[in-house]
C-alpha cells in the first residue's frame, strides 16, 4: 500500500519540478483555492447568509476587510463561501464529463466504423451548439440549481473528451504492444483499459484543467443571469450581479468576486498550458527544431 503511493508521490514531485516558474505559481494559488472551499467555515470571518443592515453598502474596513453588501452581508465572507460553489461545478463536472466521454471516444476510436461514426455525429451535434446556449436551454429545461448546473456542464464538455481521446486512441492503437495484446486473444475491453486508455489519456489530464476554468466561467455566467446555483447559496456570478446596480459607487460587490473568478480562471489555464508543455512530446520537438 504505502509502495504505489509512494511511486505517485515521486511521479508528481517529477512533473512539478519540471514545471516552469508560472505553471508552479498557479500551483499553488489552485491548490489555495481549494483548500479555501474545504475550510471556508473557518476561514469566513461570518456566516455568509448573515444579515448586518448596520453595515449595509459598508465599504471595506476593519470589520468587514472587503466590505459588505445592500443587506450588510459580509463580502469576503461570501466570497470564501462562493469558492465552493465554483469548485463544486468546475471539478465534479469536469470529472462526469470525462466519466461520460472518455469510455465513448475510446469505444468510437477502438473500433470504428459504424459504431466511430454514430457516436463521434452525436457528439458533433453538441458540440456544435455554443455551450452558454446550450447551458440557457437544459437549465430552461431542468430548472436551476447546483445539481442542475453540474449536469448541464457535465453535457456541455464530454463530447470534447470523447473527441480527445478517439484521437489519442487512434493513434496508440497502432503501436506494436496493442498488436500484440490482440494477438494473444484478450478481450475489446480489456485491451482499452489495459494497455490503450493508460497511454492515452494524457491529453485528457491537461484539458481538464482549462474546463474547469472554462466551467467556472459558464457557472458565473448562468448565476449572473439568475439560472446558475440559487440563493441563499453564494456564487461569484451571483455577487457581480447583485451588485452592478451599485456601480461605480460601491464598486466592491461586484469588483472582488470578479478579481476572484479572474484569479482562479488564469491559475487553471497557466496551469493548463505548464502541463501541455511537460507532457506534450511535439512541445519539445517544436523547442528543438527552433534551436
């Protein structure tokens, strides 16, 4: 047990010193991020739904470092809070959608055909749809909510995995090794999970980063048009929404949750990019031919 934990633990110190100086900053600034959504009800100064009218439109002072809103609710307070809500629908979604498109492109990319041709149309159909207007129409459809929202961004991305890994598998299924576990009788799907997805399923790891980047941002968006995750729940999306009305006088409501969703957005994708270059071979190609 504490052997293969070990060889992950090495396997993740290597890639991170591999990392550039950018890619190993927002590091850190994701892995805050998330700490922030485990421990918010120690980190929150208040309860995120309590009501301090004596405060209210209070900009920031020592009692209330980011100020607080028209009901006197504490900005940071809300902020901390709202870190989980973006998380929640950034990563669980993510990880469906990759749950649901991963067994689907490699199915399409393993055996071709017919099967690669109704199942790679389908997901074209979604994909060619923008994904807030197709986000505005399921959430029309199956109501609001942070369940809701999740569902809605788990549809919106897998067809993306099931094309990145029907790549990835059309080329690895070629290799000598796949030959030869064909050659020895075993199974479809054994010979997907075994010896195709492992190989395969890096360029899955780095496009999960930009998701969850690019479903925080699908999240503000639908919670800003009041379609997102629901009150008394606190969103980013929600905040900037609740205070444009107060713009440019008590700027604070609506400029911290936009800094914060601006924060996080940028250390996913630098992330993103650090990993696509560690990970990427024609990365490297690209580097040395420019030499």
């Amino acid at each position: 047990m504490v052997e293969p934990l070990r060889e992950k633990y090495n396997q993740f110190a290597d890639t991170y010193r591999q990392l550039d100086a950018s890619a190993r900053i927002s590091f850190w600034i994701v892995f805050g991020i998330v700490n922030t959504a485990i421990f918010a009800p120690i980190l929150a100064p208040y309860d995120p739904a309590a009501l301090h009218y004596e405060a209210s439109l209070q900009g920031p002072t020592l009692a209330h470092p980011l100020g607080a809103d028209l009901m006197g609710r504490d900005i940071l307070s809300r902020l901390i809070f709202g870190t989980r809500a973006s998380l929640a629908v950034g990563v669980v979604a993510v990880a469906i959608a990759v749950l649901i498109g991963v067994p689907l492109g490699s199915i399409a990319g393993y055996l071709g055909g017919w099967t690669d041709e109704f199942i790679m149309r389908s997901m074209d159909v979604v994909i060619s749809i923008p994904a807030l207007v197709l986000g505005l129409a399921i959430v029309g459809a199956i109501g609001a909510g942070l369940v809701n929202v999740i569902a809605v961004v788990a549809i919106v991305y897998s067809p993306q995995y099931a094309r990145i890994i029907r790549g990835s598998v059309l080329s690895v299924k070629e290799e000598e090794y796949v030959e030869a576990a064909e050659n020895t009788g075993l199974g479809n799907a054994s010979i997907l999970v075994k010896h195709i997805l492992p190989n395969a399923f890096t360029p899955v790891i780095v496009q999960s980063t930009y998701h969850v980047a690019t479903a925080i941002i699908l999240e503000a968006s639908l919670s800003f048009l009041g379609l997102g995750v629901q009150p008394p729940r606190p969103t980013w999306g929600m905040m900037i929404a609740n205070g444009r009305q107060y713009l440019p006088g008590e700027w604070w409501i609506s400029v911290f949750p936009g800094i914060a969703i601006m924060i996080t957005v940028l250390a996913f994708n630098i992330l993103g990019d650090g990993l696509q270059d560690e990970f990427d071979p024609r990365s490297e190609t690209e580097t040395g031919g420019g030499a």
